[in-house]
C-alpha cells in the first residue's frame, strides 16, 4: 500500500466523488500534457506519466526509431538512436526522452485544474447514467435545493435532479428545504444540468405508491392493469386479482380507506378512482366510469373501439365529470371511445329514428297507390288492371287511344275497347264539369264485353 501523500489524496478523491482513482490520475496525465503542449509549442509527441511512488508527473518526449528521419520531432534514426543506447535500438522501437514539468507556472497549473475537473465530472456523468439509468420508474425522495426558471433543483445523496415545470403537479407548491417523494422518468448521458429528470405527474408515481401501500400489489395477489391521471384533479387506478378469495377494490382501499388515503394526501388531494378491471370490454366501461351508474353500454363500432353508454338523466353530469374529465380518464383507462348519453336524449333520438321511418314507409306507400287513383266510371277492376299492366296511367290516354291498341291488350275486344273510350271521355268530362256528371253507369265486365 503505498504512503505517498498526493495518491492518497486521489484515493479519498475518487471515494468521495464515486469514481475510480485511476480516472483522476489519467485526468492528471492529460492536463499535464495539455499544459505541456501549450507551454512548448513543439509538435513532439509528449506522453505524461504519474508515478504512484513520487506523487509526481513525469513528462516524455517519446520518439520512434526509423532509418531515414523525416520529421524530426517524433523521429530519431537508428544510427543516433545506437549511439545513446547501443545495439539495443532498432528500428519500431520508441525512445522517451524527459522534459522538465516545472517550467509550466501557474497559466499552465491552471489549464491542469481545468482539464482534471472536466474528467472528473465527465466520470460522475457516466457513472450517474449507468446506475440511474437501470432505475427509471423507481421512486425516490429528495429534498429542494433551488429554483431554475420554474423548476425545481432536487437533491438526494450526492446527486441532484431536475423536475420539471411540466412534471410538477398543479396542486402542489414547494420550498427550499421540503422533501419531496417522485419518479424517475428519464435519465440524459450529456448535460449541463441535473442528469435526471423526476416528475410529479407521470402514472409511474401512483403505481408505486401503491404498491409501496398495498402489501397484496407488492406480493403479486393484486395486480394493477392499468393507471391514467390528470395530475392534482383526478386519477383512475383499474386492478384485478389473482386470487378468488380477495376483493382488489377493497385491498387498494383499506379498512376505512387508510390505504388510499395515505396515497391522496401524498398527491394533495388528488381524487383517485379505484375500479376492478374486467376482460370483457363493456363490464370494463362500465367499471372506469364510477362513480357514475350506467345503465346499459352498447359496441357501436368494434373496430374502431367506440361504446355507446346511456345513463340515467341526473347521473349524465357526474359520468361525463368536471369539463369531461371522468369520460376522458374512463376511455384512456378501457382504450374505448366513449359516448355518453342520457336516457332522454337516447329516448329522442330513437323516436326521431322512427319518425324519419314512418315517413319513409308511408312515402313509398302513397308512391304506390298513386297507380290506384287513375280509375274509369263503370269499368271493372280486372280491366283496370289490365289498363295500367299496359302502361295507361291517365283517363286521358284511354280517351285519345286507337281502338287497334286497346284490343291488341289481352281481353279486350272492339266493343270493349269502345266502351272504355266512353267511359275514359265521360270520366274527363266529369272532371271538367262536376256538377252536371251524371249518375255512374253499371260497371262494365268482361262477359258484357
């Protein structure tokens, strides 16, 4: 073990900061050949060395051994290379020749303390990334250090974190000197700053406090599928069990609700829905959507994932939540889209449905007795019938038809088709004059045709 005063003072530097001594001691030989290179100005290649024995740092010119040299500050030919060390020199060998590191003074001390304190921070950072890094969703309690712009600076062990503005939940303010409990969201390799990022908001943070709450979630018998919040207003937790014989909403909430309790006053008041998840999508909706009842769900579009809920006219405010919060937590909880709508407005809704039916139906109907109105005075349904299966729709065009064509109708002979014609003009003629329309003729059958 070695006694020399300036590698013990590494070693406790190293255990403090939590890095190896030998990071601190290749930031010394770098800050000395950095120094070294500013104060010579050569273009040597000059090597640093820490002697654990001294304490101090050795600096080289190091010189490669060739036949012909063409640059001399790093090369050295064989011939003068023997004549300092004999036959042993050969050629690819290197040569170190020493130069003085106490020349240097203070501009080149300074240079060193820089180069030394940017290694040795460049080591913390990545130590820090490691070790963090494996930890992200992890809960950890830190104290406030400062203010930056909104966030907060926080500090537990040797280790500062930065949370966010937008990570910080709403309800919550803070001082210098508070403890604060928050998860790790992220951890950054290079950055000016904090390296870790906490936050106050993130769901991460409410599945932790209950697990560190609800010893059946730490044991696996609960199992939380699923956790979505609006940070400081409210929050929805959906947990199932492993076991028949225990109840997941009443394990989360505790005898007299000392659990969740627990879990509200560290969120200052968040409200925080407890609802058992279910396999079956609609029993799922229909749990997300406490405290509102419901009272029928319906799948409107599988595919797209959209439900259809009615609820009772007072509970429609209370599903729906302040600004439509308790919707909007219930479909990011289920992934369903969600429409909500009260028993008086499904009530409209479907009687407008019918309505725009029966005028439907009563439309095709009135189109298909618009036929039926065309009838001829005297004249019987069968040949009727016959008329408007030939294409005559109008008394009119009875009345203005060639005998030819109406007796070229099946049924119909000359004196049949004459009496139509009749029939078709005394029917126009009725039309024209109402009041002297003489009393209907009996009717004409085909027989008497």
């Amino acid at each position: 073990m070695t006694t020399n005063p300036t590698h013990q003072t590494i070693e406790a530097l190293a255990k403090e900061r939590g890095i190896e001594p030998d990071v601190i001691i290749a930031a010394i030989e770098e800050a000395v050949r950095t120094a070294s290179r500013k104060y010579y100005k050569t273009n040597e290649d000059l090597h640093a060395r820490f002697n654990t024995e001294t304490g101090q740092v050795e600096l080289f010119a190091v010189k490669a051994i060739v036949e012909e040299v063409a640059n001399p500050a790093i090369e050295i030919s064989l011939a003068e290379a023997q004549q300092l060390y004999g036959d042993e020199a050969q050629v690819g060998m290197e040569i170190e020749f020493p130069k003085s590191t106490e020349v240097l003074g203070r501009i080149a001390a300074q240079t060193a303390k820089q180069v030394i304190f940017q290694k040795v921070r460049e080591a913390e950072r990545e130590n820090i990334f490691a070790e963090y890094n494996q930890r992200i969703g992890e809960v950890v309690t830190g104290t406030v250090k400062r203010f930056e712009n909104g966030d907060l600076v926080l500090e537990f062990g040797r280790i500062e974190a930065a949370l966010p503005r937008k990570e910080q939940s709403r309800a919550e303010s803070y001082s210098p000197g508070d403890r604060v409990r928050a998860v790790i969201k992220a951890v950054n390799r290079s950055t000016k700053g904090p390296q870790i990022v906490l936050s106050r908001t993130d769901p991460a943070l409410l599945i932790k406090l209950f697990e560190q709450e609800v010893p059946e979630i730490y044991d696996a018998a609960v199992v939380i599928k699923g956790a979505v919040r609006e940070a400081g207003d409210r929050a929805k937790v959906a947990v199932y069990s492993r076991e028949r014989d225990v109840d997941p909403v009443g394990a989360c909430v505790g005898m007299k609700g000392t659990r969740v309790q627990a879990i509200i006053r560290e969120l200052r008041g968040e409200k925080i829905d407890i609802v058992e998840w279910s396999e079956d999508p609609v029993l799922f909706v229909t749990n997300a959507l406490s405290p509102a009842k419901v009272q029928r769900v319906s799948i409107v579009d599988d595919k797209e994932r959209v439900m259809e809920v009615v609820v009772e006219d007072k509970q429609l405010s209370l599903a729906i939540g302040k600004k439509g919060q308790n919707v909007r937590l219930a479909a990011k909880l289920s992934g369903w889209r969600i429409d909500i709508k009260s028993e008086e407005e499904k009530r409209r809704e479907v009687e407008a449905q019918f309505e725009s039916l029966e005028a439907a139906v009563g439309g095709e109907a009135a189109g298909e007795q618009e036929p039926a109105a065309f009838a001829l005075p005297g004249v019987s349904d069968e040949l009727m019938e016959s008329l408007r299966a030939a294409g005559y729709t109008t008394a009119a065009e009875v009345a203005d038809s060639p005998v030819d064509s109406l007796t070229a109708i099946p049924g119909i002979d000359d004196e049949t088709a004459e009496s139509l014609r009749a029939a078709a003009r005394a029917s126009l003629e009725a039309e024209e004059n109402p009041e002297d329309a003489p009393p209907a003729e009996p009717e004409t059958s085909e027989t008497e045709g």
